[in-house]
C-alpha cells in the first residue's frame, strides 16, 4: 500500500526532524489515520493549499510548504526570463505557523535563485495583492486558511497581476511540484542566500492606506456626522486590526469601538472555534457588544481580512446578521448610485458577480446602467476580468463580489478586499443614517423597489477519502438525472461547466435557471471537503419567495441524501 509506504518513509528517513517522526509514532496503530494523511497530496486547488496543521502528505506542514515553494520557483523561473530578479512576495496571517511556513517559503525560494520580498510581522491578504504590483512582483503568497478553524493553514499562490493564479497556471505550478520527487532534491537555504531575502519597510503600507482612501464616495458625510456614529468592529483576532481601524480613523470616523477579546492576534481566536464572519456564533461578543452600547453597526472580518460580516438591527429593534448577497446588493446600489450622482460613474463602467451570487445586485446594476459581467466561483476569475479590461481598456471595474462574503471596491489589489470593504460599509451605513435610516430599513427600500431576492447556501461536509468519493457521485447524479423540469418548475437554462459553458473555463459547478427565476447551483469546494448548493429565488412578494425557496432546499436536500 502506497499510503503505508510513505508513512514508513517519514518514520525512518533522516531528512524528516525528531519532532515529525514523534508525531507519526504516535498513530503507528491507527491504519485509517495513517491512510487519510498520506494517501495522496494535499490537493493545490483553488491558487493554493489549505488544510489541517499535522505531519503527512496529505496534511499542511514545513516539508510541503517547502515543496511546494521550490515547485513554485521552478514554474517562474522557467516561464519568466526575468523571474529571478522580479521576484516574488510573500504575506501571512496570524495562525499557528503562518510566520514559520513564511519563513520556509522565504528560504526555499531563496535557495532556488528568486529574490523573494517578506514582511516584519502579518498582513492582510489585500495588502499581499497590492504588494505583487507596487513591487512588480512575478507573482506572491499569502499564508493563511482565511476563516477556517485554527487547526488549519493554507498558501495561496497569486500572479504578476496581482491576483490569484489561474487553473491552467495552477496546473502547470502543480506539475512543477509534482517533479519534486524527492524532499532531499530541494536546495537547502544558505547563509549566502539571505542577501535575496528583502525586508519591507512601512511604506508600502503607507501606499495601500492611501489607494483604499480614495474610493470613499462621500468625505464631507464623514466629517460631518462620523464622530456619532458608533462602530463596533471585530478583526477576529486576525489581520485586519491595524489597516480597518486606521483608515477608518483618517476617514473621519472616531467612535469606532473594538471587540477587545478579539482585537489582538491570536491563533486560536480567542475560543472561536470556526473565525467565519457568515455566522453569527463567530460573532457572540461583538453582538453583545452592539447591543450593551447601542451601537449603529457591527463589522467583522475574518483573519486573513478578504472577507466582512455584518450586524444590524431589523424592524423589530433585534440584531441580525445581513448575508453577503444583501451586503453586496446595498454596497452595489450604493457605489454606483453614488458616484453617478457626483457625475464619476464612467461610462464603460462594470461590476462582477459569481455564477452562484444573488441576481439582486446585478439586476439593480443593470437598473443604473452598468454592464454586469458574470464570472465562475474565485476571485482569481475577478482578478483576471479586471486584468484584461486595464489592458484593453473595454470596460471599467468598479465593484465586484460573491455571496461568501468577499467584495472589492476599486483596483487597488486584484482580490477580495475587507479594509475598503469594511470602510464602504461604514460610509453606506452612515449615509442612510444621515437620512434618517438605519442600514437595514435602507435594505427594505431596495427590496421594495425592485422585489425580494431570497437566497440559501448549505454546505455539506463529507470528509476523507470516502467522502470525496461520494461528492463525486452526487455531481454525477444532478449531472444526469435532472433533465426538464424541478419540482414541476420548467428549466429555461442548464449550465454544466464542466462540460463547456461558452465564455467560462471548464470547471466542476453545475446550475438551472427556472421559468420563475429562481435558480440552483452545485459546486464541490476547491479549499474544504464539502460539496455546496446554491438556491436563489425571486418575487415582488416576500412570503411567496421565501416558500419558494424553503421548498427547493428541501427538494435538493432529499436527494443529496438518499445518495449513497
């Protein structure tokens, strides 16, 4: 068995440290542990690796972050002639061995004859995609497992344009990886290596706070009416502390209260068991918090700080969270409408949503003129529309962003982006004030206007090498079992991506459109083991869209799980 194999080889071989060899000793009797850490690679799939902190293959650690690192050096510097001097960049969060797998990276690349850019302490991953082009980068790395639990770590891996690879330069990377045959090929870090080590001084921070600042829609609203209105913010003991509190700050906005359990780095995140701003138990403090203060808002980021959460008060004065289909909606009606009003819309204006984001903000953008473009799941997807349109000047990118919670506003990085996010939010949020309305009554308004869009994401979670496989017959189920209608809804459009969908690259999603608008969607994740479904629905009655959609959801539930 292949899977015992290279256990066995890690055990014995005086490559791998005393630590890793204590640690594998002690699951010596538990074949099936043994078999889920080595019975393949970790999967490099969406631009990068994410998985759990343990000695294996199939696990994160130093020796396949240093793999991966030198395999990445080798696809540059082959592809690049100028890859060595260019360079590449690299950023981390706060997790457990983020500066340690930083630091690997840094020496492995180092060693393969890279100049290689790092910083002196965490940074948000929109600070690492900015870096790539003020640096003139070859491509960069974030280390980070964004919102996944703290027994997890990642490396995402982004290119020359400042967003995250694409699957066919993944593939490439990948191949380059998998030529490493042997952990002992891999150069080792020389003292006379470090003089391509290049520590990053503050001024590039400088350069970032200054792009975020400019996409503020209304500099007087702040000054005028900032100082009262209270934010209560969490950084959710990641990396968003010191870029959020700063802009908002010199933004004009000076009652901005912090969630002081979680203000601070910790990779554990302060009990949190799961750092995702989508739930709402991710946020029992600061909740608590809006509410002991009488607060206006709450605004949550995750670790790595691509990604914003949000609480408010509904009708009834109780505190909800606004899912990332409605954040994007009012974020939409309120940077484009703003900025037609004060005569700075372009005209060859854009905005870019996913193939499983909510018709709502597409719809009302289309309402303000603005060319929507769709895009697959991946803001590497995002990043390269944007690319292609600073090239050749068809199309101007003005906000952008995906249900799960990750938006970007303005060009100043090529990813998602909660330090601007976060700073729109609290504008929008200030400006319905102004006029007499809390964020969500202004929520309503857009629902009264063009009709309710409701929306649901479950995430089913099917885990090892048995759950993988049982993602995969589901797909092959919905694939080819569902043909004309849904219950008793006609399907006006069937999208298999995997199949070829023209203007979208190949990828595992599928996704009806009925004769009633609503839709669904499927998509096995690319960073966790779970296999997504997507469901949106519409009417101008929100009683009769919200059964619409608990009916579908039941509906597909049903048949997910008499799959065996």
């Amino acid at each position: 068995m292949k899977y015992l194999d290279l256990y066995n080889e890690w055990l014995t071989s005086p490559y791998f440290d005393d630590e890793t060899k204590k640690e594998l000793e002690s699951i010596k009797d538990d074949e099936k542990e043994i078999e889920d850490r080595f019975y393949k690679d970790l999967e490099f799939g969406t631009a990068g690796l994410r998985g759990i902190l343990e000695a294996g293959t199939n696990r994160m650690n130093k020796y396949i972050v240093r793999k991966t690192s030198y395999g990445l050096a080798n696809y540059f510097l082959k592809n690049h002639d100028d890859a060595a001097e260019r360079g590449i960049v690299i950023a981390h969060d706060n997790r457990h061995m983020s500066r340690e797998f930083c630091m690997e990276a840094c020496e492995t690349i180092a060693a393969a004859g890279m100049k290689v850019y790092y910083f002196d302490d965490l940074r948000t991953t929109p600070m690492l995609s900015f870096s790539v082009m003020e640096l003139n980068c070859i491509g960069g790395i974030v280390i980070t497992a964004s919102h996944n639990p703290q027994n997890y770590n990642g490396y995402k891996v982004y290119g020359e344009n400042g967003a995250q690879i694409m699957p066919d330069v993944a593939t490439d990377v990948l191949n380059e990886i998998n030529n490493v045959k042997k952990f002992t090929d891999i150069p080792l870090f020389k003292e006379s290596d470090r003089k391509k080590m290049v520590l990053l001084d503050k001024s590039i921070d400088e350069k970032f706070i200054k792009e975020v600042k400019k996409n503020i829609i209304r500099k007087e609203l702040i000054y005028d009416y900032g100082t009262d209105f209270k934010v209560i913010y969490t950084p959710l003991c990641g990396t968003g502390r010191v870029p959020v509190l700063k802009v908002l700050k010199d933004s004009g906005f000076k009652n901005v209260i912090t969630v002081p359990e979680e203000e601070m780095p910790d990779p554990d995140f302060a009990g949190i068991k799961t750092p995702n701003p989508e739930e709402s138990v991710a946020l029992t403090r600061g909740i608590e918090l809006l509410k002991s203060e009488n607060a206006d808002i709450l605004i949550a980021n995750d670790p790595d700080c691509d990604r914003v959460g949000v609480a408010v008060r509904n009708l009834n004065g109780e505190v909800i969270l606004l899912t990332g289909n409605q954040i994007g909606g009012l974020l939409t009606e309120y940077v484009l409408s703003g900025l037609k009003n004060l005569g700075r819309l372009p005209e060859n204006s854009c905005m870019i949503k996913t193939v499983v984001t909510s018709e709502f903000g597409s719809d009302i953008a289309k309402m303000l003129g603005v060319e929507v473009v769709s895009i697959l799941t991946g803001f590497k997807f995002l990043g390269d529309k944007m690319t292609q349109y600073k090239k050749d000047g068809s199309k101007t990118f003005i906000i952008g962003y995906e249900e799960s919670y990750g938006y970007l506003i303005g060009e100043q990085c090529r990813d998602k982006d909660a330090v601007t996010a976060t700073l729109l939010i609290a504008e929008m949020a200030l400006y319905y004030r102004s006029k007499g309305k809390t964020l969500y009554e202004g929520l309503i308004d857009l629902y009264d206007k063009y009709g309710y869009y409701r929306e649901k994401t479950t995430s089913i979670y099917l885990e090892g090498k048995e759950g993988g496989e049982k993602i995969d017959r589901i797909m092959s189920y919905l694939r080819n079992n569902i043909h004309d209608d849904i219950d008793n809804l006609k399907i006006i459009e069937r999208l298999d991506f995997q199949s070829g969908v023209e203007g979208f690259p190949k990828s595992n999603v599928l996704k009806y459109v009925l004769e009633d608008k609503s839709w669904i969607a499927f998509r096995p994740s690319g960073t966790e083991p779970k296999i997504k479904i997507y469901i949106g629905t519409y009417n101008l009655d929100d009683s009769i869209a919200t059964s619409k959609l608990d009916k579908l959801d039941k509906y597909f539930l049903n048949i997910v799980e008499s799959i065996k």
